[in-house]
C-alpha cells in the first residue's frame, strides 16, 4: 500500500513518490530557543518523529535523513537575555538544553541532522548576494529587502492574497521598502545586538532567510518534505519557498509540504493568563512523557487539537492497558519487525495515527483473548506485535514493570513500609487509610507472598 501525504501546497492528499527512494530528505522547523518549549511546539516534535519512523521503515533506516534546526539569532531572543539580565550564549545554551531534554522525554529520536542559525552566517549572506544578483532583492538604509512583486507566484502556499499578506505579516511598513509586502533579509545590528560583517554592515539575518540557507545546506536545492506547524505557513513558509525558488528557480524546493493544525488547551487558547499555559517542562513533573505523546498522537494531526489533563489521564490509562497486556508475555514476547495491518494501514493513510492506535487496541485486545484462552504462544506473538507497534509510535519499549512503578516513587515506598508496620502491629485501620490514600493517588497495591509490589492505574 502506498504512502499518501496531505500536500499544503497543492491542498489534496497524494502518493508520496521520493526524489530518490535511496536518500529520502524531511526539514522540520524547529526551535527559537528563547524559552523552554509549551504543549504547542511539542506537536509538531512528535509528529514528525512518527513520520521519520515511518520512512524509515518504509525506505531503510540509512535513506533517510530527517533535518531540525535551531534558532538561535532572532529578536525574540535578543529581546528576552535582556529582560532576563544574561547573556545571549547563555539564553540561547540553556534553552536548547532544555529543548533536548524535553524531546528526549517525549520519546522524540534526535534528528539526523540539527543546524543552527549561527552557524550558516556564511551560506546565508552568499544566499542575499544571489538573490540581489537576479533582481529579487535589494539594499535600503543598512536593510536588504526580498522583492516581493518579483516573484508572481508568490502566496500561492498560503492562498493569500495581496491586503491578506499584507496584514498577516504585521511588520512594519518602512519607508525604505519599495513595496510594503516585502520582507527583511538583513538587518543592521547595534553594538549591543549580535552581528556578522557582511557586504551590507554589520547585521544579522532575517529568520526566515535562515531556514532557506540551513535546508539548502543539508539537504540540497530540492528535497522532498518540509514540516511544521500550521502558524508557519504565513508569512515563514511561504518566504521560504519565495528566497529558494527565486535563488534556484530550476529547482523545486520542498516537494511535499506538510502542517500539524493549531493546538487549544483547556478548551481555550493557551494563554498564561488564564492558568492554561503549559510547558513541557513542567508537564513532566506530572506526567509521564509516554502519556503526553499518546496525548498528541490521539488527534489526526491536521486537525485542531484540544489538549486537556483529563486527555493526558486518559492516555495513560491506555497506557497501562497496553503494557497489562505485554505483561502477560512475562517478558517472553516474540520479537517481530512486522508492524501490524491495521496499525501501517492508518499511518499510510498520511499519518492516521487514530486509526493506527485503533489497531493497537484491536492487538491488545487479541492478547487479552489470548491469555483467558490459555494460549500462551498467541500472548507471546501478540506482545510482539504490540511492540512492534509501539515502536512505529514511540511508545511501549518500557518494561512493563519499570512503566507502573515508574522511577520508583521514594514517598509511595515510604508509605507502603508503614503500611506493612501498620499490619504487623494489627493497625489495620491504618494500613487501610494508607490503601486508601494510594488508590486517591492512582496507585493500586498487590499484596502476595513475596510482599508487596505496587502499580500506577492513572
């Protein structure tokens, strides 16, 4: 069965046919790491982590090279090492440490290939001095400008017209462009402000020059997939296309161009004001990361997506029914690359990934028939195939052991030993009020002659 993607570009789904099979290339827009990542940037993180797992196995796990950047030159940071009293280097060094440890968290292989803006200085001045060689850009007051009129194609991605551009770029209508749609490639930098000599002074790039010399660097003039989130599409993406089709018009840039939809939380949008706002960070503190993937990946990733802590409950509680059922294999699973119809079926069908945990469901649901059968040999293939399943979607490689107890929560142990104190003196009132307070917190106890061993519920 064929790979079918949703094209942004040409607004229909079609079958993904690579350049070359043999070097499959995706660019994915990654951070500004000017603050640690909320629940909204990490859609798009584990989204297209699913995707490049998907190449991979569709393609080879050496055909494929999954590019993600880092900006770390942009206002935004500026702007924020200042309010903070720090240093650039700092902000920008703590912040991506931050970034990486949360995808880690969140099950998220790290790219191939992750450049940074700071880095491509070079490729992206050499990138403005072509395209002010073909007459779609010039230089005004310090400032190089892309020419929008230049390009007639030009939102085409967006589907924008001409005011609808305008308005949706909120920039500043500067007296020195030539026409008020057109957009910043370099800058002029004040001593204070990080800056690069170049042909136009000291300054520095425009974001979204950035990401057209970064994809252009790594993975070529034309490449297949380029990613991200549905708020890039305009102004970001659709200058991207602008700079690299106008610097290489015999190329084509990013074949495929694919957008997670806008995330809600609570009900609302996220907002610090109103208590909904969540990082990764601190969403952590709470949940497991499994959970949160499981979370992101329950809603079709065009859709819009209502991100809720119930939601993230809810997932683990599959969770825990999906490991229950590995467990029945004791650790005995037959091993198998062979991830099952129904779960490959969904993912083919560009990215289903509710229809694929539906197949992860039916597959569970099958071990459990299994083991009350008292087939042993079908739970151990079925575990297989649950794990080849979860490997796909970057879930379910924990032991199932390791995923109740979790980290082995130091206050739940402390309260289970004074519960085991509480019996032995024939407190048994006690010992049932530490029960009790447990299964509050989502913890089930199971007592037997080896003791006591505990597991997470919820």
């Amino acid at each position: 069965m064929t790979l079918h993607l949703h094209n942004t570009y040409t607004r229909q789904k079609e079958a993904f046919e690579p350049i070359d099979p043999a070097s499959v290339r995706m660019y994915v827009c990654g951070p500004t790491v000017y603050d640690d990542i909320h629940i909204g940037n990490a859609r798009p993180l584990v989204i297209f982590d699913v995707l490049a797992r998907l190449l991979r196995l569709l393609y080879g796990e050496s055909a494929v090279t999954y590019a993600r950047n880092i900006t770390d030159v942009d206002d935004k940071i500026i702007d924020r090492a200042f309010e903070n009293g720090e240093s650039i280097d700092d902000l920008t060094a703590r912040t991506a440490a931050n970034f990486h440890v949360a995808a880690a968290d969140l099950g998220c292989a790290a790219p191939d290939v992750e450049p940074r803006a700071t880095d491509h200085i070079p490729q992206m001045i050499a990138l403005i001095e072509d395209l002010i060689a073909k007459g779609h850009a010039y230089e005004a007051e310090g400032h190089v400008l892309f020419n929008v009129p230049s390009m007639p194609e030009y939102g085409k991605l967006s589907g924008r017209n001409r005011d609808e551009m305008i308005a949706g770029a909120r920039v500043e209508i500067a007296p020195y462009k030539q026409d008020p749609s057109d957009f910043v490639l370099w800058k002029p930098s004040t001593d204070d402000q990080p800056g690069w000599e170049s042909p136009w002074g000291k300054g520095r790039p425009g974001w979204h020059l950035e990401c057209s010399a970064m994809s252009k660097e790594h993975l070529g003039t034309s490449f297949d997939i380029h990613g991200g989130g549905v708020d890039l599409v305009f102004p970001h993406h659709e200058n991207e296309i602008a700079q690299s089709l106008c610097a290489h018009p015999d190329a084509q840039f990013a074949r495929y161009w694919m957008h997670n939809g806008y995330l809600m939380s609570e009900g609302e949008k996220m907002s610090k004001s109103l208590g909904n706002f969540y990082t990764v960070t601190d969403l952590l503190t709470e949940f497991p990361g499994e959970a949160l993937r499981l979370a992101l990946l329950k809603t079709h990733y065009r859709q819009p997506l209502d991100f809720t802590k119930d939601g993230v409950r809810e997932a683990r509680q599959e969770l825990n029914r999906f490991y229950r059922a590995l467990a029945l294999a004791e650790g005995e699973a037959l091993e198998t690359d062979g991830v099952p119809d129904d779960v490959m079926t969904g993912l083919r069908d560009d990215l289903n990934t509710p229809a694929a945990l539906a197949g992860v469901h039916a597959v569970a649901d099958a071990v459990f028939a299994a083991d009350k059968e008292g087939d042993a040999v079908a739970v151990r293939v079925g575990a297989g195939a649950l794990k080849a399943a979860g490997r796909i979607l970057g879930i379910l490689q924990q032991d199932p052991e390791v995923w109740f107890q979790g980290d082995g929560d130091a206050a739940i142990d402390s309260l289970i030993a004074e519960r085991n104190a509480a019996r032995a003196d024939k407190d048994f009132a006690r010992a049932d009020e530490i029960r009790d307070e447990l299964v509050a917190q989502g913890v089930v106890l199971e007592d037997g002659a080896g003791g006591t061993t505990w597991r997470r519920e919820g």
